[in-house]
C-alpha cells in the first residue's frame, strides 16, 4: 500500500530518494575532506576506510529499508493507535514495520553500494574464494543485526514511551561509528561494541579478515566467520525482548 502510494507520485519519489542519497552522501564527503589533510586515520587508507563504510552502509540501508519504521513505535504507545494493530489478524512487529515504508531509503543504500563498489576496485585484497563468499555474508548478517537491533529500540519503547533517540543512537550512531577503522576509538568502546552490542561483527571483525588487518582487541582469526551465528542471537534476543514489551503493554486507559 505503502509502495503503490509513493509511486502514485513518482517525480516526489524521485526527490526524496535523491535528496536521501545527497544527505547520506555528506558523511563520506567529510572522510574525503579529511583525507584531504592526511594521508592515512588510525592507519587505515581511504580505500580501507571507505570499504569499512561501504559495509556498513549497505547493511544499515538494507535493516532501515526492511524495519526503519520502528522508531515511530512510541508514538504509537503514547496515543494509543498500537491498540488498532492488535485486533488485525497480522504480526504487530510486521505491522509496525510496514507502516509508512519508505522507499525513498533505495538511496541510503545505492550510496554505500557505491562507495563499497570505488572500495573493491580500488583496495589492495589478496583475494580468495573464502574472503569473496564473506562479502555477502558480512552484508546480510549486518543486515540483520541491525534489524535486531531496530527490534530491541523499539522494545524498550513500551517502557519509556518517548525513546526514538535513544534508538537512533544505537541504530545511525552505531552505522556511523563504524565507518570509521576500530584504531580511532578507545578500546573500552571497541569492548562495548563487541561483546555488549555487537556492532563488531558488522564489518569490523569480517572486514579485518579480508583486509589482512590485526583483529581488533587481539582477537582469535575464527571470529570473523560468526557474523552469521551473532546475528542469529541478535535476533533471539530482541524477539524475547519484544514479546517481553508487547506483553506489558497496557494501551493509554482512556
């Protein structure tokens, strides 16, 4: 419905999706505009930095696509209207998901399709069949880990009721940390990123790997092929927590 409703107008969906690209585009023009002064940052060149951003992108772009209308959640709880999606005879997660799907995030996504692309042809990899079947593996389970992680935002919002920004903190704060390589940051943020909410295994663990770089906090080589496995707990996690939060939900009492 949603789709069909945004297409009725197609040179406003045309704007809105280039307007979103434009706007995602400004943080890869700040990697550029620093670039501009050095050389390398954290020890990472450009064409490292930008596959890291690259990854990171496209599987934000992709949960954002799919499940980005979660953060409207609280609103919902506030008024009342998650009361109409109860009475449906569909999931309320899909339900919430669906709720005014945004097309226009095709941009999001082509952005960092394009910046990984200038990445791939332009990094040096030493390539083998290994590292070329982790690139979707790494996109796919990033993919889904910020789904989940979308998922849990959206289920500590039936407790606080107005926390879209402390979801938006962990959902495009955490797709802009890591843009940037693990060496910039302190390691008390790279351990909290990796064993706390592991954003890690979205790009920073695999990428490693493929990239020849040393593991962030010394971690053993195997870890950047359990991308898959975290994302699959990701996901058990918050769907317990989302049961959890709709179980408490007492609509507005009025």
């Amino acid at each position: 419905m949603w789709i069909r409703s945004t297409m009725a107008y197609r040179a406003s969906f045309v704007m809105t999706t280039v307007g979103n690209f434009a706007a995602t585009s400004l943080d890869f023009v700040a990697i550029l505009l620093m670039f501009s002064r050095v050389e390398a940052l954290g020890g990472y060149a450009l064409p490292e930095i930008a596959f890291l951003y690259g990854l990171s992108s496209v599987a934000f772009g992709l949960a954002d696509l799919a499940i980005g209308s979660m953060d409207r959640l609280g609103r919902r709880v506030r008024d009342g209207t998650l009361d109409t999606l109860l009475v449906r005879p569909a999931p309320v997660l899909a339900q919430v998901a669906a709720d005014r799907f945004g097309l226009r995030r095709l941009g999001r996504v082509t952005q960092g399709a394009l910046v990984l692309g200038y990445a791939l042809a332009t990094v040096d990899i030493d390539w083998t069949p290994l590292k070329v079947l982790l690139m979707p593996v790494m996109l796919l389970s990033g993919a889904v880990i910020f789904c989940a992680v979308f998922v849990g935002g959206a289920a500590f919002q039936f407790v606080a009721q107005d926390a879209s920004e402390v979801q938006n903190a962990f959902t495009y704060g955490g797709t802009t940390l890591l843009q940037y390589p693990p060496t910039v940051f302190g390691k008390e943020l790279v351990r909290g990123v990796t064993f706390v909410l592991p954003l890690a295994f979205v790009n920073w663990l695999p990428a490693s790997y493929v990239l020849g770089r040393p593991y962030p906090l010394d971690l053993p080589t195997w870890v950047a092929f359990t991308p898959p496995l975290v994302a699959v707990g990701c996901c058990a996690l918050a769907g317990m927590a989302w049961r959890a939060g709709l179980k408490s939900y007492r609509s507005t009492g009025s």
